[in-house]
C-alpha cells in the first residue's frame, strides 16, 4: 500500500507540475505582444514585424542558384509525353432538370443564409473592435517635419494644416487605441527648397487581448445567428 500511495503521489507532482508550466506558457503567450516597426527617414523605408524579438517579417528572399532555370527547364522537358488518343466516355444520361421556380427558389435560401451571415457578422464586430482596441498600443511617434516655401503665407499655412492634422490624428486614434507621442517636431523653413517629411514609430499588439476579442467576436456572432433562427417560423413557404 505504501508503494502504490508513493508511485500515486509522484504522479500528482508531476501532473501538478505539467500543468503549472502549460499554465505559464499560456500567461507568457497572452502577455506577450507583437510588435510592428515602422520607420520613414530620410527617403528610406523601414518597417519589421517582431515576436519575442525574434524577426518574422519581412522574410529574406533566398537567392537563386546559377543554373536552376536551366535544369527546371531539362526536367520539364523530360517530363513530357507524347499525347495519346483519349477514348471518349460514355455520355452519362441527361439528369432530369429542376424546374424554374425551384432554381429561384435555391437561390434564394442561399442567398438569405449568406445574409444572416453576413448580418450576424456585422453585429458581432463593433463590441469585438472596441475590445480589439484595448490590445493595440501606438507608442515612440516621433517626427521630424519641416514646411518649406519661399511664399511666408502659404508656409505658414501649410504649418498650420499640418498641426490640426496630427493633432486631429492622435487625438482620434487615442479614442480607440492607446497612443503615447515621443518627439512631434514641426517647423518652417522658408530657405529650403523642398519639404521634409520624416516620422518613425512603433506598434504593440497584445496576443492575449486580440484573443480576448476574438472570443467576444465568436460570442455576439453565434448569439446572434441563434436568436435569427429562432424568428424563422417556418423554411418554406
């Protein structure tokens, strides 16, 4: 009885502990993040997608091999075959065709299914979006923007666009995503010759909360597509 309590015990532990550690992973998943660069300066774009620091996009193109064309070629070559003289099938026998009204009739099933669908989807994305907001973080804007033009008017009016522009635009972004500014730098210049557009920042997705969404999303979608089969009286007419 002793061995059996022993053994019977040290499988506990080690179900306890399979479990504890299937459960930090799953807290590690969900607090973790995916993280999207994105960088204009200078003429030159940047941008990285990144989990764990580890890179994902964009991936390396592999370079090909002098020669591969070539051998693709040979081997499609050797590949073919001289045509054959196919037998012809037998006709199966015509299918009795459906009459016009039940063709419309089909249709229509299909086309209202596709709609309820469709409907139920709608209903189902506002509350799933808001949800999805609270998972996405706009952080480290900054920018460098200088207004050139040897009119002073027309400088001082592209300036001032340009502020009730990104004012307007973090403003409103910050009524659905969380959004935290670095460096807003905007100046005019009336000696340059051109504009200088520069702005560089980061975006934080985080895995737990867009699946938080996608389970309000999955919820509202399947509640709202039963209550629609419970109005239909009747599938035909």
């Amino acid at each position: 009885m002793m061995f059996f309590f022993g053994i019977l015990r040290l499988l506990m532990r080690i179900m306890l502990t399979v479990v504890l550690i299937i459960l930090g992973i799953v807290i590690i998943i969900c607090v973790s993040g995916v993280k999207v660069n994105l960088s204009f300066w200078d003429g030159t774009l940047d941008w990285s997608v990144r989990y764990f620091g580890l890179k994902l996009l964009p991936r390396k193109k592999k370079e090909k091999k002098p020669g591969s064309s070539e051998k693709k070629k040979k081997s499609d070559k050797k590949s073919e075959k001289p045509e054959t003289e196919e037998t012809p099938e037998p006709e199966n026998p015509k299918k009795p065709v459906p009459e016009f009204m039940d063709k419309i009739w089909e249709k229509m099933q299909k086309t209202a299914k596709r709609l309820d669908l469709a409907g139920s989807g709608l209903h189902a994305l506002p509350p799933a979006l808001r949800w999805f907001g609270r998972a996405v973080t706009w952080y480290a804007i900054e920018t460098d923007i200088v207004i050139a033009d040897e009119d002073a008017a027309v400088c001082a009016r592209n300036y001032g666009l340009m502020q009730i522009l990104l004012q307007n635009l973090f403003s409103q972004t910050g009524n659905m995503i969380h959004v935290k500014r670095k460096s807003i730098g905007i100046r005019c210049d009336f000696i340059e010759d051109k504009s200088r557009y520069n702005f560089r920042c980061k975006v934080k997705i985080n895995v737990g909360k867009t699946i938080l969404a996608g389970i309000v999303f999955l919820w509202n979608y399947l509640k709202d597509s039963g209550q629609a089969k419970k109005t239909i009286v009747s599938p035909k007419l």
